[in-house]
C-alpha cells in the first residue's frame, strides 16, 4: 500500500534516496542536525521580518488613520492574514514537505512588505490592508519553522528542538526594532515615509529566508519522517505488536497545546501592540519604543534553549503552569507601572515574552506529542490558523479597549486571562485514559 505521495509502505518499494535514511539511524541523525542548522538561519532572516509590523504597524495606523481606536488594526490585519496562511502551509507541508510550505510563506510575506511601502508611499489605506494581511505570510512561516526541526528529533528532543528555532529568531527580531530610527532615516532619504523604513528590512529578510530554505532545506525532514512512520506502521502491522496510543488521549492532547497556545497568544499580542502607543502618549521617543520592544522581543526568544530543556526534562505540564503566572505578573507590572518609568514597564514587556515563550514551547511539545507523520503538518498548520486568530482578535480589540478604558485596564485583564490556563491543565490531568507518556502528564 502507498500514501498519496507515491511513497510505498514497504522499504523495498521505496525510493533509493529515502531508503539510505530509512535504514541509517546515523544519517537520520545527521540530517536532524542539518535541518535544525537551516532553520536557524533561515530564522535569523525571518525574526527581522517579523520585527517590523510588531514595532510600527500600530504607529503606522494611527500616523494614516489620526485616531487610537483603530491602532491594533495593522497587528490584527497581518495577525489575520498568518492565520490564512498557516492553514495553507500546513497543507503545503502535509503534502509536498516543509521546504515547499515554509518557503512559499516567507516569500509571500516579503512581497507583502514590500506592498506596505508601496501603500505608505501613496497613502493607499487599501492596498496598506491588503499588503498587511499578504505580508502575515511570513509570520505563519516564522511560527511553523518551529515544527521542522521537531520531524526528526526524538520524544525527549522535541520541547529542545523547538527551543533551537525559536532561539535563533532572537537575532533578527531583536536587531529588528533597533534599526527602526536607522531604517527610518534611510526610507527618508529616499522619499519614503519614515515609518515605512522597517517594512523595506522585513521585505529584505523575509525574501532571504524563503531561499534559505528553498535552496537548502534538502533532503525535507518531514517527507522522510512519513516515510520512516510508514515503514514502521508497516512492520507494526505485520507483526501485531504496535503500541496504539488511545484517539481520546491524542485529541487531549492537541485540544490542551492549542489551548495553552492560544491564550497566551491572546495576552501577548493584546498588550504587546498597545505598549508602543501607550508611550508615545506620554512622551516617550520612537527609539525608546525601538528599546523596549527589542527587550520584548528578547525574553520571547533568548530564553528559549533553556525553557526547552526545561520542558523535556521537567515536563510539558509545569511550563504551562509557569506560563500563566508569568503573564499574570506581566500584566499587574503594566498596570501599576509609572507612565514615566521605563524600568518597570520594560520588566513587564519582558515578562510578557516570557510568559510567552513558556507557552509556546510547552503546548508545542504537546502537540507534537499527539501527533504522528501521517497528519502531524496539517494538524499543526490548523492549530497554527487559531493561534493567529486569537493573536488578530488581541490586536484589534486591544486598540477599542485602551480607547475606551486605559492600558493599565487592559494589561490587568490580559493577565487575569492567563489563569485560564489552569483549569485547561486540571482538565487534561483528570483525564482517565490519557498521559501515559510522562512527558505529557509531568
């Protein structure tokens, strides 16, 4: 029997290239290595990407539009167009492996940049939107690059795996929102307005990204991960003494890393978007909005190899926890800050990345925990699509709340939030037939 791909369940039928690392735990071994390497690469070029939109997009808003109301619509616009996109991507990836999926990400996203600057140069409000929504592309594909270096690592790697890629965004996205006044300057100088400065980096970055992988991501980790679970299915099957883990426990565990995903997702982005705007209200200049969103930025990656190891050899579980009582001091920290205190209100943005970075990880490994190669990519491309969502509906609400409430109101309910994540923990453990795996229950 063969899969859609034309791969054969049996080794014999195979194809000569996969087989030599179907056969070899050492070159699977090896290309676990190289994937991870060009990833973190292409992940480098993909944070710089990503930095743009999170650093002006909501001051971009307000400078065309004249109002604060409307100041998350940019974070909720790209936000919204990665939710589209990590759909496709997902099933890109499924069917034809991750270097085709990530790759058509991160060049959408670049040409959607570059559709920003066109749009800030005319002052186009509707091509700005579309070019917005095209351009959150290239977050779908900055988010799921995590998955492909988890296609080949072990159950203990997976949590460290996802960590690597994560970590190695930190150099461009924290590079990122620190070149905004030299961007700026630079789009000035050509008669593009300033604010339009860190698109045409994130054009640049998201572009090289996307041939990073293009040309480099060779042989696709995923597609010779199904082939590898095909065989061993095969064999299982012939042998009748598979081990097949309970759909009721699978479900659990995808539905619990969505979960914990999804609102940490909601709370970051919310309060992340209207820190910018927050401080330009009270007389902070762009380069300490620049600062304060790079140490953000910071603490949602650079953490990321410890909490990693962390979450593989502590559990899945813990971490979560961890997550909502991050975010729930970020979100008092921000409430109570002095509007003239940086110090404080840059702990609470970096708490808040934290926290994010914790949830991240940990709902990931679970994910991937609940998932076999036969649908892992298309599954995570779904879970991927509410992530988004739930960062879209944070952006665009996070404007209308401080607009009608204040910061402090908003940080205070973001952190409130977070504690939904415990009930969501005590529903996975009183589960009855799932957690066998201890990676999963700790």
């Amino acid at each position: 029997m063969s899969d859609k791909q034309g791969y054969s369940d049996s080794l014999e039928d195979q194809p000569t290239w996969l087989k030599q690392y179907i056969d070899s735990p050492e070159k699977q071994k090896q290309l676990y290595k190289r994937t991870l390497m060009i990833v973190v690469i292409s992940q480098i070029f993909g944070g710089a990407g990503l930095a743009a939109g999170i650093t002006v997009g909501a001051l971009l808003a307000q400078d065309i539009l004249g109002t604060d109301s409307f100041a998350g619509l940019p974070v909720g616009l790209f936000t919204l167009g990665s939710a589209g996109a990590a759909l496709l991507i997902g099933r890109l990836s499924q069917h034809f492996g991750r270097r085709s999926g990530l790759a058509t990400g991160f060049l959408a996203g670049g040409f959607g940049a570059i559709g920003v600057v066109i749009a800030a140069l005319t002052s186009n409000i509707i091509l700005l939107f579309a070019s917005l929504l095209i351009y959150g592309a290239g977050t779908a594909s900055n988010l799921q690059a995590r998955y492909a270096g988890t296609d080949l690592a072990t159950p203990t790697q997976r949590a460290t795996a996802v960590s690597v890629a994560l970590m190695s965004t930190t150099f461009g996205a924290v590079a990122g929102p620190n070149l905004v006044g030299v961007m700026g300057q630079f789009a000035t100088s050509i008669g593009i307005p300033p604010l339009a400065g860190p698109f045409i980096l994130a054009a640049t970055a998201y572009i090289l990204a996307g041939l990073v992988l293009l040309l480099f991501l060779r042989p696709d980790p995923f597609i010779v991960a199904k082939a590898i679970a095909s065989v061993k299915k095969s064999d299982e099957r012939l042998s009748s003494s598979g081990i097949v883990i309970p759909q009721s426990k699978n479900k659990r565990g995808i539905l619990l890393g969505a979960t914990i995903m999804v609102i940490t997702q909601i709370v970051m982005v919310a309060i992340m978007t209207m820190t910018p705007v927050h401080m330009g209200h009270h007389g902070h200049a762009l380069s300490a909005v620049g600062l304060i969103i790079s140490i953000h930025v910071a603490a949602m990656y650079l953490p990321s190899l410890v909490t990693g190891i962390l979450v593989d050899k502590v559990g899945r579980i813990p971490m979560a926890i961890a997550a909502g009582a991050t975010l729930l001091a970020s979100g008092i920290l921000a409430a109570v800050a002095p509007t003239d205190s940086m110090l404080i209100l840059t702990i609470a943005l970096a708490l808040l990345g934290l926290g994010w970075n914790f949830g991240l990880i940990s709902g990931t490994a679970l994910l991937v925990d609940a998932t076999n190669p036969t649908n892992r990519a298309k599954t995570q491309g779904s879970v991927d699509v509410f992530i988004a969502l739930a960062g879209a509906s944070g952006g665009v609400l996070s404007g209308v709340v401080v607009a009608y409430t204040s910061y402090p109101f908003l940080s205070l309910a973001g952190g409130i939030l977070s504690l939904l994540l415990i009930p969501a923990v005590i529903w996975f453990r009183m589960n009855p037939t799932g957690g066998s795996h201890a990676s999963e229950v700790r």
